[in-house]
C-alpha cells in the first residue's frame, strides 16, 4: 500500500471533507468517519484522487463505537498513522433562555462529540500507532477556547478542554514517536455557520478579521497537513491559531 492510513472524524462535510481531500491529493488513503449522513460520507469517497480510501461509522458519544470505528479503520486501511478529531457539534444555548434540562443537555452532547469523542478516539487510536514507530495526532478545536462561546458556551468549554487534553498528550505520547498539535480556527464557511453567516450577524462576524471574510475549509486543511507531516514534530503540543487576526493571544 502506498501512502499513510489517515482517520478524519466528522469528514462528511465542512473542515472533514477539506481536510480528507486534501490529504488523499497528496497519495495517502483516508477514513471517513460519520454518524448518520453516510450517503453524504459514502459521496465523498467516491470523489476523493486515489485508491484505498474508507467509509467508518460511530456515533461518538458512544465510546463503545468509537472503538470499534477507529479498529475497522485500521483494518481497512492496514494501519493508522493519522488521526485528525475534527467532528464537532454547535448548538446554542444561552443560559438566560432555555430550560434546566434543556441546559444540561446541550452540555452533555457537546462535551460527548467534542471531547469525550476525541479523547476516547486518541485511546483508541494510539494503540494501533504505537506498534509502527509512533504517528500523528491534530485536533480541531476553535478560536471560542480563547475568545469565549456566550451563546455557545459547551462549545467554547469543550474546545479549551481539547486543547489541554492535546498538550498532555503531546507531552506523554513524544517517547512513542507520536506528536500532538491543534489547530483554533475562527469562524469558517462551511454548512454549520451558513445560517450565521446569512443573518444579520453575518456582517459583524466578517468584521472581526480585518480582512473581512471568514476562513476558507481548505485554509484550516493546510495546516492539518503540516501539523500531521513529518517536518512537525517539533510543533507537538502548539495550538495554531486560524482566525484571521480576528482574536490574538
């Protein structure tokens, strides 16, 4: 087989599907992992450059079936070397407005896909690494880690517990060859913010970059590619900000 055996979660549309066709241009064979579009995943995979590539299904509040999702990776791909934790859910939920209940279940859905999802697909994931000289790790997280989430704040929260989560494993998974990064994109065009984005907010939110757009998916994907590659180890544990200088730290 040529190329590396590449897992994008949540790669059925937006920064996924960037980033998985970026990585299968380049000669590498890609998984596809989704929840419940797999028509839409199964599209994307016809259309990616090369051959080997793979559909992989979990719901990733289930840790149960992101075990199970990252070994038929694997076994599809005969190996991972790659794992990018992108799938992420948006929901709003401003605290002066919805119920208790509702409240609590925005935060343990969110927590579930963004974090929990990840942090139990790195489980996974690492032991498939580790027996071939080591790998790549890059998560998705968001510019609202830093800048805050009001109407979103699960997201937000979620986020900053991703980053931490990817520098302490950058720190403890260097000695098996792995290296961990992030990626803090702001706002993207992708069909989680077309709503936004065509509101009246819409123009505030373009404002907040000084080049006053949002990013572009496949500008969140370049980067993915060079945190995943093997000039970047010594990136391992940096959190690169993609936001357009629309927040700096």
């Amino acid at each position: 087989m040529t190329g590396r055996a590449i897992l994008v979660t949540g790669a059925s549309r937006g920064i996924g599907q960037a980033i998985a066709e970026a990585f299968a241009a380049q000669g590498d064979r890609v998984a596809i992992h989704y929840n419940a579009a797999k028509a839409t995943a199964e599209a994307v995979r016809a259309g990616l450059p090369g051959s080997g590539h793979a559909v992989v299904q979990a719901d990733l509040t289930d840790p149960a079936a992101v075990r199970r999702m990252v070994d038929d990776a694997a076994g599809q791909l005969g190996g991972l070397d790659v794992l990018v934790n992108n799938a992420g859910i948006y929901s709003q939920h401003l605290i002066t407005e919805v119920s208790y209940e509702e409240w609590q279940a925005a935060w343990q859905e969110t927590l579930g896909v963004n974090l929990l999802g990840a942090v139990n697909a790195t489980w996974c994931a690492v032991r498939h690494m580790i027996p071939r000289g080591g790998g790549r790790i890059v998560n998705v997280t968001s510019r609202g880690a830093y800048r805050g989430e009001p109407r979103h704040p699960a997201y937000g929260a979620s986020k900053a517990g991703l980053n931490a989560f990817g520098q302490s494993m950058a720190r403890y998974l260097a000695p098996h060859g792995i290296a961990v990064a992030s990626v803090a994109p702001g706002y993207v065009a992708t069909d989680m913010t077309t709503e936004e984005l065509a509101s009246p907010r819409g123009d505030v939110i373009r404002g907040q970059s000084p080049f006053g757009r949002v990013a572009r998916p496949e500008e969140i994907a370049a980067a993915v590619l060079y945190l995943a590659s093997a000039e970047a180890e010594w990136a391992s544990g940096a959190v690169l900000d993609l936001n357009g200088a629309s927040h700096l730290r």
